[in-house]
C-alpha cells in the first residue's frame, strides 16, 4: 500500500514534497502526488503535512470519489 491524499485538506504547499526522503512525491496540478514504485511507506510525508492531508490508510468513498485520490494513481 501507499500513501493516499485527501484532496480538499491538501494545500500544495510541498512539504511533503521537500521531505520525502525517497522523492516520491510530485505535485500535480496544485496538489501532492505519490509514486508506488518509490514509496517505502516511511510516514514522513504524514508527520510534516500540516494540514493532515496525508494518510496510509484509504479514506472511505462518499458519494463523491472526487475527494480522496490515492496518490498513485495520478502519478
């Protein structure tokens, strides 16, 4: 599994971006993207997203799929 981003918390302001220390993430049309192949699930984009953006765990779909984006798959 990799990380996931929720969408409406992310503020694409790269934070976790600057920190990942594998270079996983990307950002993509303002917000924060994942690579799987390079995501070793080390939890530091999680501990420096100041907006709690960012979870290991897959956010339950509402009735909107628009608002939870695991970020692999946009990469």
């Amino acid at each position: 599994m990799s990380a996931f981003v929720i969408n409406k918390l992310c503020r694409g302001c790269q934070r976790c971006m600057r920190a990942c220390p594998q270079g996983a993430i990307s950002m993509e049309l303002s917000l924060a993207q994942v690579n799987p192949d390079k995501c070793t699930e080390c939890e530091t984009c999680m501990e420096v997203c100041m907006h709690g953006a960012i979870t290991m765990v897959e956010p339950a779909t509402g009735s909107t799929g628009s608002e939870k984006t695991q970020m692999t798959k946009e990469v």
